[in-house]
C-alpha cells in the first residue's frame, strides 16, 4: 500500500519557519515509527502571488483536493496589504476552505500546565483547561451575498451579509455533538439569536439536532457576546463550543490567551469523508503570520506542530502517535523552554524556534 499523502503549503511570514520544524517531526515519525508520508509541497498566499500573479492556483487547488491531508503554515502579509481583494493572500486559504467545503474547524484550547502562570488569567481560570471550540467555516459573514463596495450616493458603502443554510447549521451541530461524545459530552453553542435572524434560526437548528440525535450530549444556549464574558470568567464551565464563522475567528483567538500564547492553538479544518473514509482536511495553527517577528527565528513552532498530531489524530487514525507529540511539547514545556512568546517579565532566556524543534525532536527521541 502507497504511504498517505500529505501537501505542504508553508505560506508567508513565519509560515515557513514554524513549517521547518514540522517538516522535521513528520521524517522523524517516518525514520522511527515507520509511518512514512508522501510529502509534496506547494505555494499559498503571497509567495504564491510573488510566483503566479494569484495566492493560490488551480493546480495547487487541485493537489489540495487530492491529498489525505493538506497541512498550512500562515498566510498574510503586510507587503500585501494594498494588493486588490481578489488577490490578497487571505483569499488563498479561504478558497482552499471553500471548495475542500472543510465545514467544521476544530480549534482546541489546551492550557499546558507549565504555561499557567503565564496565562495572563489567574492559574487557578485555566490550570487544566480542554477545550474546543468548533467554527464553522465554510459560509456565514465570510461567504454571503450581497457583498462589496457600492456607491451610494455621495458616499460608499461597505456591505458583507450573514446568511446560513438549515443544512450548514445542520451539519455543523453534528460533528460539535459527535465530538462533545468522545470528550465531555457537553456543548455549548454560541450566537446573537437576540439580534440576528440567523441567530434564531442557529438555534433552533443546533436544538433540533441535539432533540433528535444527540439527546444523551448536554446542550446550553449563550449569546455570543455573554460566551465572550465567560471565557474570560470562567473557562473550565466549557467543553464543547459551537459557534459560527466570525464569532468563532473572535472567540478562539481570545481563548489562545487562555493558554498563554497564539503560538499555541492548532487546529483541523474537516469537512465530509472522501472515498477513502478519511475526512477532506486541512491542519493550520489558529495564528497568523506574524510579520512583526517574521525572519527573526524567534516563532514558537508549536501551534504548527501540533496541528500536526491533529492531522494524526484525525486524518490518520493515530490517536496514539499524535499523544506522543503532545506529551513531548508538555515535556520541553515543563523543562521550562520558551520561545520568546511565552516569556513575560521574569528574564528567562528564550529560545528560537529551531531550538525548540531540536528539543521536541529529542524530547520524541526520548519517548521509544
Ligand atoms: P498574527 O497571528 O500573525 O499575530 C498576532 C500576534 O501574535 C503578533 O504579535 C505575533 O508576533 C504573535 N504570534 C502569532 N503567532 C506566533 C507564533 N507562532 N510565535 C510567536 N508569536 C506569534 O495576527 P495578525 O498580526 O493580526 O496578522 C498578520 C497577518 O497574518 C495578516 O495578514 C493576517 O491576515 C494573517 N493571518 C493569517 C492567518 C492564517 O494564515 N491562518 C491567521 C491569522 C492572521
Ligand atoms: C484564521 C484567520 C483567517 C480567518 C484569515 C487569515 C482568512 O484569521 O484562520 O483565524 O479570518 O479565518
Ligand atoms: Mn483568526
């Protein structure tokens, strides 16, 4: 049988940086695990614009579209900040979401025990946080129509349209509820029924699923802003939450502050199970790609690198391979490396980024 295929795009920024340190760990599980990959790789975002004139092109959407799994780095840019809409490297992973129709973005928030004093919440808001917040991501604000910059009379007018489809709700709530099963069994979902018609017709959509499927999954309603409040508050109240687009970007960038650092949050992008019973899926850190410490060897690799373990744990049926790398981060953590992210005002030394690839690396090297 052929080795899983999987597809590089390491983007801009520190896309490639922290891709460096990935692309260690994945030989190392082919050198001393014997799980090989077909790795190819590709551009996306603004090194693709720099190459083709576009931030992703049909042939690097095509490969995407046929590989077990795509892993990303970060797109972005501000070299590209006057580029026209069309073109902007962020549209480049958009369109890979868009027409992978990855649905459902898992974005876990893990608080490491070594980083919670670093938090900048109390230790006893997030020692021992799990959880995860499911995004939809393939429609709401990000997608609808009508959507532009029109000429209204003297003046022009930004417009952008939230709009959900009973079957997006629909297929979203599922994999919330099937995944709220496998962990605390309990989810909540977040959105503006107060305000928003699509609001209401969120949830009212979530309940149906959950009355009908999911009776055994506890399920709670927050307005989104309030969900905002208690994530600060309280965190821990949280297992699963559910939550549209745009809330969801919002929501899981706060909760990355929950476990001390951006340069932490990984997260899947899944959609339906292609013929090979895998799902469509794209792993990505939640981060961007942090032009302010671009090229200075100083990004934490970890958000990236364990975006790798979800592509185990969820493309590839290694649950266990992709606990090895998480304990290995939880070591060199307690070991007390930091890239200069996780360091705040006590003077500790920080490492960079390939140093902290060396130490997982050996930290993997120690777990056989
Ligand atoms: P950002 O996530 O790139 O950076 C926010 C802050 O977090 C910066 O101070 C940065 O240095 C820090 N940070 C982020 N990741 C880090 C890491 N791994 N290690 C250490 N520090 C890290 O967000 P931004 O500055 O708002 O956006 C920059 C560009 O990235 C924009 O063009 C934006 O559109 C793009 N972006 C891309 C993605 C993606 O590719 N998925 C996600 C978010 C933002
Ligand atoms: C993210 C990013 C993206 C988003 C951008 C870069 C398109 O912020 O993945 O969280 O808004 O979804
Ligand atoms: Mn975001």
């Amino acid at each position: 049988m052929s080795n899983p295929s999987l597809l590089i795009l390491p983007g801009d920024g520190i896309g490639p940086e922290v891709m460096a340190e990935v692309k260690r760990v994945i030989d190392w599980f082919g050198d001393k695990r014997g799980l090989a990959f077909d790795v190819s790789e590709d551009l996306v975002g603004g090194a693709a614009y720099d190459a083709h004139g576009t931030p992703l092109t049909d042939e690097t959407m095509a490969k995407a579209q046929e590989v077990d799994a795509v892993l990303l780095g970060a797109v972005g840019g501000p070299k590209y900040d006057n580029l026209d809409f069309s073109v902007k490297p962020e549209r480049g992973l958009l369109r890979l979401r868009k027409e992978m129709d990855l649905f459902s973005n898992l974005r876990p928030a893990q608080c490491f025990d070594a980083l919670a004093d670093f938090s900048s919440l109390k230790r006893e808001v997030v020692a021992g946080l799990d959880i995860v917040i499911v995004r939809e991501l393939t429609s709401g604000i990000y997608f609808g129509e009508p959507r532009g910059i029109i000429k209204e009379g003297n003046e022009r007018v930004g417009i952008n349209t939230q709009r959900y489809t009973e079957s997006e709700i629909d297929r979203v709530a599922r994999s919330a509820f099937e995944l709220a099963r496998k962990r605390g069994n309990k989810v909540c979902s977040m959105e503006k029924a107060n305000v928003m018609e699509s609001g209401i017709l969120w949830r009212e959509v979530v309940q149906k699923v959950h009355d009908e499927d999911y009776p055994d999954v506890e399920l709670s309603h927050m307005y989104a802003d309030a969900g905002a409040m208690q994530l600060c508050r309280w965190p821990k109240q949280f297992d699963v939450i559910v939550t549209d687009n745009l809330f969801g970007d919002l929501l899981s960038d706060a909760a990355a502050m929950l476990t001390g650092s951006l340069g932490m949050l990984p997260s899947a992008s899944l959609g339906a199970p292609m013929a090979n019973g895998r799902p469509k899926a794209l792993y990505e850190p939640v981060h961007g790609s942090a032009p302010d410490i671009a090229g200075q060897g100083k990004a934490n690799p970890i958000a990236c690198i364990l975006s790798f373990a979800m592509a185990l744990r969820y493309s590839f049926d290694q649950g266990d391979e992709a606990k090895r790398i998480e304990t290995a981060v939880e070591k060199v953590l307690a070991d007390g490396l930091r890239t200069a992210d996780l360091i705040g005002e006590e003077g500790v030394e920080p490492v960079s980024t390939r140093q902290m690839g060396d130490a997982i690396l050996a930290a993997l090297d120690a777990s056989l």
